[in-house]
C-alpha cells in the first residue's frame, strides 16, 4: 500500500508545485510573465522553459499557476487558504509567489473587472453546446482532439446577436478558468 506523506497530501495544485524546479531568481520573470497573460499581454513561452519542464508539465504550470494569480487577486496575502495552496513549495519560492502577487494584485484585478465589464454590456441570452472529434491527418501521422462548439445569443442594446465559438479542451479550460475568476471577482465588487 503506497502512502503520502503530510506534505504531499496537502500540497497545492501539481502544476504549481513543478514551480519548484525553476530556481527561486528566475521565479519572478516567469511569473510576472503569467501576470501580463492574464492581463491580455504576452505571456511566457515553452521555448523559454523547456529545458527546466516538459510539454505537459508546461501546461500544468501555466494552468495552475494563472488559476492560482486570478483566484488569489481578490483574497488576503496572508490568508490561510492562500498559504495552504502554496504548501509543497520552499520557503523561498513561496515569498517570491507572494511578493510578484502582492506587486500586481491591482492589475490582475483591474484586468479582470475590465473582462467582466466588458461582458456586462452584453448579456447572454441563451446557450448551446455541441462535443465533437475533430480528426486531421497526414502521411505521418493522425490526430483526435475533442473540440466544443459553443453557441451563444447575445443581447447587446436590444438586438440579439448569435456568436459560435469553437474550442479545445485547453481553450474550454481557459474560458471556465476566466469566468470562475471573474465570478469571484463580481462577489467580492457586492
């Protein structure tokens, strides 16, 4: 029977946990460089980290990591559900997490209230979904990537307007990611 002990159990998300590999002196670029994705500007890119994390963990890190900033913006520094998702990772790291948070919090947030009043101007009439395969292939090799399609009605100054959106798994993540972090972001604004 295998068995964690007390610090895996209660480690955070694995994605930040693979923080850890990157020395604490490069932490603050890589992050600052998660900040200005979530904020609508270029974020960190794969070739830039490859050596220290591969595909999957790359993804797991950038997934985690840009949850963890936007759910974290509208909470206390030191508040303990803050400080439990960090457990796993050095002292060290987690003061760096901490500080590029603290230094950034108006901006994460600002971006994110500036998303969601975007969105306020238009309201979501009604919604459908669709789940298919889409298949793609060559002399190589061939590829199965689930795709969502999203339909939605939009409600903008009284004048219903359809929008389709077609999404991977990873862009279907990156939308609910959002609005759980603009959610949160609205409660906390009541």
């Amino acid at each position: 029977m295998v068995t964690m002990d007390n610090a895996e159990e209660n480690a955070g998300p694995k994605g930040l946990q693979l923080i850890g590999r990157l020395p604490a002196t490069q932490c603050p670029q890589f992050l600052h460089r998660v900040i200005d994705g979530v904020c609508g500007r270029a974020q960190p890119r794969f070739q830039d980290y490859g050596n220290v994390w591969n595909l999957r963990e790359w993804l797991d890190v950038l997934e985690d990591a840009t949850a963890f900033l936007k759910t974290s913006t509208g909470k206390d520094d030191t508040s303990q559900e803050v400080g439990n998702t960090l457990i796993g990772l050095s002292p060290e790291h987690q003061e760096v997490i901490l500080k590029c948070l603290k230094s950034r919090k108006a901006e994460i947030a600002e971006a994110l209230v500036g998303k969601v009043c975007a969105m306020s101007s238009a309201y979501l009439q009604d919604f459908d979904w669709q789940l298919k395969l889409g298949l793609s292939s060559d002399k190589l090799s061939t590829l199965q990537m689930p795709l969502v399609n999203l339909d939605l009605d939009i409600t903008q100054n009284g004048d219903i307007k359809p929008v389709s959106i077609e999404m991977n798994k990873e862009e279907l993540q990156n939308l609910i990611n959002s609005l759980e972090a603009a959610n949160k972001v609205v409660l906390q604004l009541k």
